[in-house]
C-alpha cells in the first residue's frame, strides 16, 4: 500500500511517500515559503535526481497540488496514477486531551482540532489546511491524523497538572500536554526492538535533542513525565528556547524593560536558549567548533545546556526509581558525540559508563553506545518520526481500502 506523509506548517509542507510493503520511501520533498513571492519546492524522488522548483505558491491547496504534479511528473515521478496513494497521514502537533491515538480524519475530527487552536495557535491550523488541500486535490482519499501530544497521553496527573488553582484546568485545560510524542514512542520502541526485550520491562528515558528538545521518562511502556508542558517553552534549554525557569521573571522583566505579553513571549521562544548565552548562534554545530576555539560564551552555553539536560535525566531517573535505558535521538543527540559524552561523564553514580569508541561512530543505525559493564544500557536511535506517522496510517486503514 502507498501512502503519503504530510508535515504543514504555517509557510511550509514537507512530505514524505511511502511503500509500506518493506517501508521503503519512494520519493521525498519540501514546499518552502508558500505564500511568500517566491516559494520553493524540492523533490526527492528515489533513485532519480532531485528536482528544485521556484514556483508562486500562495496557499496549502496549491502546494499539495505541485507535490502530486510533481509524484506523477513523467521524468522526475514516481507514480503512474493518483489513485495509487491509498491513504495520507498528517502530523498534528496539538491533540489536546481529546485524541490520545492516531484516528482517520472525519468532520468531528476535523472540528475538535479546530477547537484546539487556542493551545496551539501556530501548528494546528496549518495542520488543518493540510487535511482540506488534500480533500481539494485528491477526492476522498482516506486520511489519518498522528498528534505530537497522544503519546504523553499516558501521563498520570500527579505528572501533568501544574500546583496553580484547579479552576484553571478545568476552565482552560492548562496543563502539561508534552511534544515530540512521535518521535519519543518511535525511539522507545526502536530501541526495545534492538535490545530484544520487551518494552513494558524497561525503564527508559528519551532525550530529543534538536532544535526543540525534550525529554520524556518512559515507564511501562508509556510517557510518565515529560519536560515540555502546555507549550514547547519549559523543560530542556533549546536553541532559542529558554525552557525552565522562574514564572516571576516574565512579570518582573515586562515591568522593568516595559515588555508587552508579545514581546516576552518572543524573547523566551525567540531570543533565548543557547542563542541568547552564547551570542553567535542557536546551531549546536556552531557553537562546538566556536567552544573548541576558545570562545568563553560558547562553553558557557553548552555548559548551561548540557547540566540541565543531565538534571532532566536524572531526575527522571528518582522519578521512575530507576533508569535501564538512555536514548539520544534528532540532530544533536543523534551527532554530536561531545555532549553525549559531557552528559554521561556527569551520571556515572547511576552506572553510566560510555563505551568511546561506540560513541564515536558515525552510523544512521539504531546502536548501544555504552559499555559492556555498563549498568544503563546508553543508546542512540535515529528518530523517524514519518515512518511512526505512516505506520500508523496503514494500521488504521488497511482494513478499508
Ligand atoms: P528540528 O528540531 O528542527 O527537527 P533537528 O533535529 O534537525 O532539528 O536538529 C537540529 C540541531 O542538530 C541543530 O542544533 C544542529 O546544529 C544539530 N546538529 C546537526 N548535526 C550535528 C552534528 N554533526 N554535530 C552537532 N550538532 C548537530
């Protein structure tokens, strides 16, 4: 069965399309700046050369236009007929605490997501002009949503209600939500896979580490605690992202720099993180080689970043009473071999010890980075988060095409 994978933004839509007999991609691509003057659209068939197109492209119907166009293209295509894609997933970041699994798309779907614009003003609604621009392009193809936020579903309350007036929960359903659901229940069970034990036996913490980053403590085979929280902005420091730190500092920092909401906002999501610390950029590849070369506000930064991240694990670790598996996963955790290194030369007392070597490898495959005597089995696995999205496309449709 073919299936397509879409990821919309507000100004972009990513796709990804599969062959789920061996879950082989067939071809790839990115539609970029879509409603800008000049939108871009890259294509990636498999196997053939990749295509690069400027195109105006003002909405999300024409982009999801192109991309078929582009499917069937007779020289850059890879299929014969639309007809061939027997379902599309989408990635939706915000399920609030309605959708705690991937479900086919129906109005009463499609209207639930709507009503949870507010907690997601940013992601959902381009999610959703997704859906309609394949009901405007491909008739009445079956469509599946993935959510961000299903996988932390699992959380029991002492972990996602926050101690500020119950009202507030009731009233606007603040609370922890997490992110990164995708990824973190596709490395969880990757990992178990290669350890060949049985996820429900293992106490794990995930750590996805990217330009957002997070960390989700795993128990029985189910989110127990993560660190991102009604927004992407708590937890972990990101890249520009300030993550945890004092509620009285957005108060205080308004009054004494007359901050609107607007701005603060924007400094904590925009202007923070390793950005803000070292000065010269949000890229964890930047601020390496910057550190390496003696930059004083670099070091800093990852210092800052990397203790706060081994806090995340270790606190987990009190959390779940214990810790079997640590897994690195996105484009930090899955290739910068220095801070892996940093963060679990800081966790020995629990029985971490990295095997070098192992570390040091450069490999797209899912591996164990720790040694033999190890007491936490350390692991990277690289995320595929569009795999997880089409898998479980498949599984919900199979039945009916
Ligand atoms: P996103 O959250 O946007 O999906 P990614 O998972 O792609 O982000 O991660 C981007 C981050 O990964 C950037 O900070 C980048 O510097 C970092 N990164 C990518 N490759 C390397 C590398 N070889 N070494 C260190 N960091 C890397």
């Amino acid at each position: 069965m073919i299936i397509l994978v879409i990821n919309a933004g507000s100004s972009s839509l990513k796709y990804q399309l599969y062959n789920m007999n061996g879950e082989s991609v067939i071809a790839n691509g990115r539609v970029e700046r879509i409603g800008m003057d000049s939108s871009i659209v890259i294509h990636e068939p498999t196997g053939k050369q990749e295509v690069s197109l400027v195109r105006e492209i003002l909405d999300h119907n024409t982009a999801v236009k192109r991309v078929i166009d582009l499917l069937m293209h007779p020289e850059h295509g890879v299929l014969g007929s639309i007809d061939e894609i027997k379902a599309v997933g989408h990635r939706v970041v915000h399920g609030g605490e309605i959708f705690k699994q991937s479900t086919i798309v129906t109005d009463e779907v499609k209207l639930e997501i709507r009503k949870l614009f507010d907690l997601a003003p940013l992601h959902n609604p381009p999610a959703l002009m997704g859906i309609a621009a394949v009901e405007a392009n491909m008739g009445d193809v079956k469509q599946v949503v993935v959510f961000d936020t299903a996988f932390h579903q699992s959380m029991p309350q002492e972990t996602f209600l926050y101690p500020i007036p119950m009202v507030l929960y009731r009233r606007h359903k603040i609370r922890r939500y997490g992110f990164h659901g995708t990824s973190h229940n596709y490395v969880s069970r990757k990992a178990a896979k290669v350890l060949n034990k049985p996820l429900e036996s293992l106490k794990m913490v995930s750590c996805h580490i990217g330009n957002g980053a997070s960390c989700t403590a795993i128990l029985n085979g189910k989110s127990y605690d993560t660190s991102m929280g009604l927004t992407p902005l708590e937890g972990l420091m990101m890249g520009t992202r300030s993550g945890d730190l004092d509620p009285a500092i957005v108060p205080f920092t308004m009054n004494k720099e007359e901050l609107t909401l607007n701005e603060v906002n924007s400094m904590l999501n925009k202007h923070s993180g390793m950005l803000a610390i070292s000065g010269i950029s949000s890229d964890m590849r930047e601020i390496t080689e910057a550190m390496q070369e003696g930059d004083k506000q670099a070091k800093l930064a990852f210092d800052m970043y990397t203790y706060r991240l081994r806090k995340y694990i270790g606190a987990y670790a009190a959390a779940m009473n214990g810790i079997d598996v640590l897994v690195f996963t996105a484009g930090v955790g899955e290739n910068s071999v220095v801070l892996r290194k940093t963060v679990c030369d800081g966790l020995t007392f629990l029985g971490i010890e990295l095997d070098e070597e192992r570390n040091g490898e450069r490999s797209k495959e899912a591996r164990v980075i720790s040694s033999a005597e190890s007491r936490v089995t350390v692991m990277v696995v690289p995320t595929n988060e569009e795999l997880l999205i089409a898998r479980d496309t498949y599984t919900l449709v199979r039945e009916q095409v």
